[in-house]
C-alpha cells in the first residue's frame, strides 16, 4: 500500500519510522512517502498562508502549493483516496480504517493554522484521479493535522496483511465486531492480593468463550452504551459458536 503525507513539518512524520509501522516499510509492506508543502511554493519565502478573505483571526493555507504537491502526488496512481484531516469532517473509527486498508494509494494533506483554503477541497473533489474526504480525529481541535495522521496511519497501517506478526490480534480486538474488548491477564495468577478470573484459569474454551462476550457486553454497556445500539446480534452469536 502506498501512503503520500503532504505537510509542512516532515520531521513530524518522523515516528512512522518506528516499531511495526516502521518495521513494515523496511520490509516493503507500507510505501509511505512524506512531502514538504514548502517544496511546492514559488516565492523567496516558501509562503504557505495568508490573511483570510472576510476578516477574521489567524491564516488560511494558500491553494496554489496545495494542488502543485497533491497533483505530484497523485501523478502516477489511477486513483488516490485523499483524506484530509480536519476538525469539521467525519469521525475517524475502525471501520474506515477496515475500508482504507484496502485501498492501493491514499494520500493526507496536513493542515495548519485555520486550515486549508476551500476550494481545495473543491478541486480535489473534481479531480479524475482524486476521491476526497475531510476526516476528524474526534470533537476537538489541534494544531495540525499530523498527530490525526500518525493516529491514522497507525489504525489503517496495522490492518494491512503481513503488518502484523499474527493476524489473529486483529479479529478479537475492541472495535472489531463493534463492542470493547474483554479484559486481559497475564502472569501472575494473583498480584498484589488481586486475582485473574477463575474461569480463565479453567481450560474450558467454551465458558472462557463465553465469559468474554458477557464481559465484552458488560464493559461496552458501562463505557460506550452509544456503540450497542449497533451492534448486529448474529455477529455475536456467529462469534459465540466460532470460539
Ligand atoms: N479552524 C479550524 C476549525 O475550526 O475547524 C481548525 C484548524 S486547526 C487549528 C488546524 C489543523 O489541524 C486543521 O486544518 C486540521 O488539519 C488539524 N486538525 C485539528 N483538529 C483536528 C481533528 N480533530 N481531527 C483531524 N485534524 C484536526
């Protein structure tokens, strides 16, 4: 899969040299190319932003080295998903993340400031090689569109067949199947006066099974009931049987 991050802090980028994600572009797995907005600009300065039309506080991002890189990046792909990350856009969450896995090429164009001029958006969306949709990390603002990279890369990277060690990781996980995941122990048996479950102790597959999609039920019902209403009930008793 190939990954094109556009943004005026490459340095930013620097931890998807690191652990599995980095580990996968080594081997080949993630082609991740990132690019300096600044290489796009034509004057003296490398300017990427100016005042906003209609008054208002801080900068917008300047369209012109906006579709100079994204054209680069785009030049030899017949379609690239372009994610632009952005307060004002759809929630990020697994399931996208299960959907961008599967594509061949995406792109992110990390914005700064009061973000990126509109009409960007519209150009992209115009463009034939170019789907494009603004991606919000969650109800709340940072900087920069980089950490909702990062954060993005890592979700999307990791489902990427071979990314990581065992597969199996990935189907159990919280989000998954649309619940939280069960609670997990490791050795010792009993820490500090607190034991692991007995039933995990048993052998019993079947109850084990069973005890986790309770527990799966019980933590998502406590921590996000807003996720249950979702939930497909066959997806649970599939589930139920499989384990
Ligand atoms: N003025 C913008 C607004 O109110 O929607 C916020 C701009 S923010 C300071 C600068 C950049 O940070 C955005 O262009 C976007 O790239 C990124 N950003 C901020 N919050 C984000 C979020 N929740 N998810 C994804 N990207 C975000």
């Amino acid at each position: 899969m190939r990954i094109d991050v556009i943004t005026i802090f490459p340095e930013y980028l620097s931890a998807l040299d690191v652990s599995l994600i980095g580990k996968a572009r080594a081997q080949g797995l993630l082609d991740i190319r990132i690019h300096d907005l600044r290489e796009h600009t034509t004057d003296r300065h490398k300017t990427v932003d100016d005042t906003p039309y209609g008054g208002g506080a801080g900068m917008v991002m300047k369209p012109e080295p906006w579709a100079l890189a994204l054209e680069a990046a785009v030049a030899d792909s017949a379609e690239v998903e372009l994610i632009i990350p952005s307060p004002a856009g759809a929630v990020f969450n697994q399931q996208m993340a299960y959907e961008l896995a599967e594509k061949e090429h995406i792109a992110f164009a990390c914005g700064r400031y009061e973000g990126i001029d509109e009409r960007v958006y519209e150009w992209a969306a115009e463009h034939p090689r170019i789907r494009v949709r603004p991606v919000s990390l969650g109800d709340y603002v940072l900087n920069g569109g980089e950490v909702a990279v990062l954060a993005m890369v890592e979700a999307i990277g990791r489902l990427v067949p071979g990314v990581i060690g065992n597969p199996e990781s990935l189907i159990e996980e919280s989000h998954s199947n649309g619940l939280l995941e069960y609670p997990v122990y490791t050795k010792p048996a009993n820490w500090r006066g607190k034991d692991v479950p007995e039933i995990l102790l048993s052998g019993n597959h079947a109850k084990i099974a069973s005890w986790r999609t309770s527990q799966q039920l019980r933590r998502t019902a406590q921590r996000r009931p807003d996720l249950l209403a979702a939930v497909d009930p066959e997806t649970l008793d599939a589930q139920g049987q499989a384990e």
